[in-house]
C-alpha cells in the first residue's frame, strides 16, 4: 500500500517541477512576444522580408516609412496584448499546478479565458492582416495598394482548438464543483 502513496508523491512532485518550468516558459515567451514585436517593426528589412510574404504581400512592392512602422507597432499592440493576457491566464495556472491547485473554479476560469482568446486570435487574425496589408502599401503609388484577404487553415484551427479550450474550461468548472462537494462529505 505505501508503493501507491509514494508513488503519488512521486508523481505530484515530478508535475510541480513541470509546472514551474512552464511556468518559466511562459515568461519567456512574454519576454520574446513584446521584443519580437518591436524587432520585426523597426526592422524595414525584417518587414519587407518576413512579415510582407506572411500577410500574403509576397513579390508586391511594399513601402516602410517610419510612420509606417509605428503604425503597424499600434496595429501589433491589441494582438500581442492577447497575447500576453493569454500567457500570463497560463502561467497562473502552471503556477497554481506547481502548488497542488488542480482542481479548482480558479483553474477552470483561466482554461476558458485562454479558449476564448484563442478563439478570438481565429476569427480576428484575417482582419488583422488585411489591416496590416493596408498599411504596408499605404504609401504606394496608385495601382500598387494592396488589400489581402485570407482565411487560413491556421485560423480556423485556432478558433476550434480554442472552443475546445472553452468546453473543457466547463468541463473543469463542474470537476472542481463536484471535488468542493465531495471534500465537503469529510
């Protein structure tokens, strides 16, 4: 019976370690969202090489000006804000892991927090990178503007995942309900 025990408190340490890496992770993903942010903006080569093909601008003539450039940090501000809304919503719950919450309403919450913004990441990404195409041919002359439209399969994924995420945050908010429940019998 003690092998079942110590196993137990195996297990639940090998997963508070886990949890306090992941917690790291999302730290560091924190960290390297804002400054990616601001590299790839006030870089004209990074945006004409990496983010013009992205939003469907491939071979079109894109022109970055400074205005241009602090446009588009404006237009990047919301959706890294999720972003980090959505990263600090799981480092919460790794951190409540690292500490034995599992089970609770508190956990179920950020679950269903982080499904909807992925939800919302799915269905607002295509108006973001028509936004954004608008900007990078704003200063072109007439007839080289340019308005990309495109939903992808990316997109769709990460509204479903994210309803999925949403679902299993139910899922979990009655988990913890009847766990209070039970612990309440004791």
């Amino acid at each position: 019976m003690t092998h079942i025990i110590d196993r137990r408190i195996a297990d639940d340490a090998r997963q508070s370690r886990l949890a306090r890496w992941m917690s790291g992770v999302t730290l560091a993903g924190m960290v390297f969202a804002v400054a990616g942010t601001f590299w790839v903006w006030t870089d004209r080569k990074l945006v004409e090489a990496l983010l013009a093909p992205h939003l469907g601008l491939a071979g079109h003539p894109v022109t970055v000006t400074p205005s241009v450039q602090l446009i588009g940090l404006a237009l990047s501000a919301p959706a890294l804000g999720l972003l980090i809304y959505l990263l600090l919503q799981a480092r919460a719950v790794f951190n409540g892991f690292a500490v034995g919450m599992r089970f609770t309403d508190l956990v179920a919450i950020r679950v269903s927090r982080i499904g909807w913004i992925l939800v919302a990441k799915g269905l607002l990404m295509p108006f973001w990178r028509a936004v954004a195409t608008i900007v990078l041919t704003w200063s072109n002359p007439s007839g080289q503007k340019a308005l990309a439209l495109g939903i992808g399969m990316d997109d769709i994924l990460w509204a479903i995942v994210g309803a999925l995420l949403v679902a299993i945050g139910w899922t979990l908010r009655e988990a913890a309900r009847i766990a209070e429940e039970h612990a309440s019998f004791v």
